[in-house]
C-alpha cells in the first residue's frame, strides 16, 4: 500500500473513531477493515481502495447517525489525501461503497466494493452484536431501566437479525450465514437470550 495513505489511514482517519460510541469506536473500525480485507482477497479488487473504503465508512457519525452513511461518503470523496492517491472514477466507487454499506439500505450495493463493506461491516458475531445493541441504548437512550433496555434490544434484533429482518447479506461467507443463524435460534428463546446479555456485559 502507498506509504503516505497508509500512514494518513493510521495516523489521523482511524484513530478518530476512538472519540465515537462504543458501537461505532476504534474497535469497530479495525474490525470491519480487517473483515473487508479477509473478504476481498478471494475477489480481483483494488485492495488500496477496499482499505479506505472500510476506514471511512462510519466517520460521518458525529454528523447524526441516521444519514451517516452519506456524511461518511462526502467526506472521502472531497478528502484531499484520497484525491491525489485515486482517479475521479476511484473516487466515485469509494464514495458510493460507503453510502451503500447500510444494512437499512433496502437496494443492494451498486458494486462489488459495496458488497464487500457491507458484508464486512455486518460482523455477525453473536457476543458482538448484543454488547453493540446493549451500548447504543445506553448511550442514545439512557433514561431507559434495565428491563426496558433489554426490550428495546430484544425489538431491534428482532427487527434487524430476526427471520425476514431487514439486514441482507449479498455475499454470504460462511462466517457471516453461521452467525445470523446462531442469532436467530437465541432471538427464538427469550430466557437463553437473557442469560447471554448477562454473559456478554459481565
């Protein structure tokens, strides 16, 4: 990879994320690259391209995080580092990866590098994804108790991750199919979820 974008990725775009929610924090985002990245060898991609299209997928959130696909998208496709490391068109698919990568996006992504991000982005790991659902609620919804916490995140998962939920898979590795279905049998059994937060929040 390019030295000057690599450190300009490393040193100043990731570790913004550190000042972000504990779902969209630093964590995440090496996550998702790292995810991308696994899941891009098997394709004839630009790997320079994936890596950035990961590591700015969710920087718009502090612009609100309902549009923030969007927001992510503006801000690589203006950023001056990433306009003298790729051409006009480069550009364009990055900045179209990151406003599909959203799992509410009801089209699928308009490339193969839209795949990809929001395959990598949906980390269907099931300890993960509730301690993620459990954060957001703390942070967006704090005047919530623990009871209505737990149903708050019972509904979303339900929602999102239960049979006909919005989230798609449009790759479907086996990483991500084995846990969306892990989910879905503990979504199936209230009492065996619960104990599972209990585990995940320790």
């Amino acid at each position: 990879m390019n030295r000057k974008l690599k450190d300009y990725l490393e040193q100043i775009i990731i570790p913004t994320y550190r000042n972000y929610d504990k779902g969209h924090d630093e964590a995440h985002v090496l996550k998702v690259i790292a995810n991308s990245m696994e899941i891009a060898k098997d394709y004839d991609v630009n790997m320079e391209m994936v890596y950035v299209i990961a590591a700015f997928h969710d920087l718009g959130i502090p612009f609100g995080r309902k549009d923030h696909h969007l927001s992510s998208a503006v801000l690589a496709y203006y950023d001056h580092v990433l306009n003298e490391c790729f051409s006009p068109q480069q550009l364009l698919i990055i900045k179209e990866a990151i406003e599909d990568h959203r799992a509410s996006n009801t089209t699928q992504p308009r490339s193969l590098y839209g795949k990809i991000i929001a395959e990598a982005d949906r980390d269907l790991e099931v300890d993960t994804i509730l301690y993620r659902t459990w954060q957001y609620g703390l942070t967006h919804n704090p005047h919530l108790d623990e009871k209505e916490q737990y149903l708050r995140c019972y509904n979303h998962l339900v929602e999102k991750y239960g049979e006909g939920g919005y989230l798609k898979l449009y790759l479907e590795t086996e990483k991500n199919k084995a846990g969306l279905e892990a989910l879905r049998s503990l979504l199936k059994d209230p009492d065996a979820l619960k104990e599972r937060f209990k585990k995940v929040l320790k």
